[in-house]
C-alpha cells in the first residue's frame, strides 16, 4: 500500500519552480514546515524564492533538458540534504502551434521539457525510491492531455503522454510502496495563458492552484485535478464518439469560422 509522503521522511523537490505554480507551490509547503529544494534556469528567481524562507527553501538551479545535470541535482540534493519524498515535476513549456504555418521547432523543444525533461526527473528518482520501499512523485500535466486543443498539437500531446507515463508508474510502483500522482490542473493565471488564442474559462489563480495541489499531495487518490467544475465537464466532453467532440471544441473555441484574409 503507498502513502503520502510525510515532513518525517524527507524534502520536497519542485521542478519550474521560479515563477507561477511551482513558486506559489513552494511558499505554501515551507509555510507548512517542510524542506522544499526548488529548481528551474532562472538562477536569479529562485535565490529571491529561497530568501523568502531561509532554510527553508533551497535554491538548485537546473534545466532539466540535460539529463546527465538532472541525476547530478538529485545526487547533490540527497548527499546534502536528506532524501527527496515527494517530488513535484511541475516544469513546462507550452509553444502555440499554428498548423497552416507549422514549426518543428515548437514541437521538438516542447517534447524536450515538458516530455524528455519529467522523464529525465523520473529515471533519476524512481530506482532509489523504489530500494527505500517508499516515496512519492506528482507529475504535472494539463487538462488539455484528455483531448485535443487549437493550436496545442505539441503542447497536449506532451502533456497526453505525462498522462500515460503517469499511469504506467502507478501500476508498476504500486508494489514497492511508491505513491504516483498525476496533476491536470485546469487553465491558472500563469505567463503561459498570455499564449493561448481561445477561451479560458473558470482561470484560477497560481496560489489557489497550488492550495489545491498542497492539498491533494495529502491525499492517496492518484489524480488531483482542479477546477472540478471545468476539469469534469472537459472530461465529459471528451467521453463523446472523437467525431462528436472534435466538432463541439471546435465550435466552442471559435475554430469553427472560416479563416480571415
């Protein structure tokens, strides 16, 4: 049976954690009492983050593109300051892609973070997890990883396989009393959204967002998913036959005109 991790058992981790919900994420759990290392590129914003909470919060600068850096960062973190019990792989990039005028490069950096990166993040904690018989990882990926989205074909497919990944780890690290959790927040007031060319309904803040992450990493459901009353209803939507559900999204999203020009 796997459990939460408890403050007894060691730190947190929290990758992106310079600005939006891995910051707002890692106030809340130094509030709490536990010891968050926090890790993204920007140097700089994590130094500012970890004066917020001295000894609480320790700054690890990453990008977890490079996986050799990645296994180095979780080697010094647990060398220096004890084993890492929950880790949350909230770092991600989202790149519109406009398919009249497509852009490999979009698609390849995008996989390279969000996808390569958590898997990355994975391969450097899951083998000593699994020898302590006990841990946890929350892996953050989208609500727009149930079905497709305009102009997120590279973002909600990396987001669809963190889904994936998420579920093969929980069958697989059940028995070794590793607990996996996948996050598929809805849309929160992040940098990111600036990006995003459709609707955003029932948008919620970065610090509401990490109160209900706070909150669900407490729990053994494998699933924290948030604002319920859009993740549900997304959901219900994509239950549909997929030629029903791409025309309602279609619709919905304003992707139904004609093009301009």
């Amino acid at each position: 049976m796997t459990r939460p991790a408890t403050q007894a058992d060691g730190l947190v981790w929290i990758t992106g954690a310079s600005s939006g919900i891995g910051a707002a994420l890692a106030r809340r759990l130094a509030r709490q009492g536990w010891t968050v290392a926090v890790s993204a590129r920007g140097e700089d914003a994590l130094k500012a983050l970890a004066a917020e909470h001295p000894g609480k919060i320790i700054p690890v600068p990453l990008d977890i593109s490079d996986a050799d850096a990645v296994a180095q960062a979780v080697d010094r973190i647990e060398a220096e300051h004890g084993p890492i019990a929950c880790a949350v792989l909230n770092a991600g990039i989202y790149i519109p892609v406009h398919a009249e005028n497509p852009d490999y490069q979009a698609y390849a950096k995008t996989f390279a973070v969000n996808l390569n990166g958590t898997a990355a993040c994975v391969s450097a904690l899951t083998g000593r997890m699994a020898k302590r018989r006990k841990g946890q990882i929350a892996i953050v990926s989208s609500a727009t990883g149930v079905g497709g989205m305009p102009t997120a074909s590279a973002y909600g497919a990396s987001k669809a396989a963190l889904i994936n990944m998420a579920e093969c780890l929980a069958i697989e690290l059940h028995r070794y009393g590793v607990h996996i959790q996948v996050i598929t927040p809805g849309f929160v007031e992040t940098p990111a959204q600036d990006d995003n060319e459709f609707p955003k309904p029932f948008m919620i803040s970065a610090e509401e967002a990490a109160s209900r992450i706070a909150s669900g990493l407490r729990s053994r459901r494998f699933e924290i998913t948030f604002p319920r009353r859009f993740t549900l209803a997304l959901k219900a939507i994509y239950a549909l036959p997929r030629a029903w559900h791409i025309a309602l999204v279609r619709r919905q999203t304003g992707w139904s005109k004609p093009p301009e020009g």
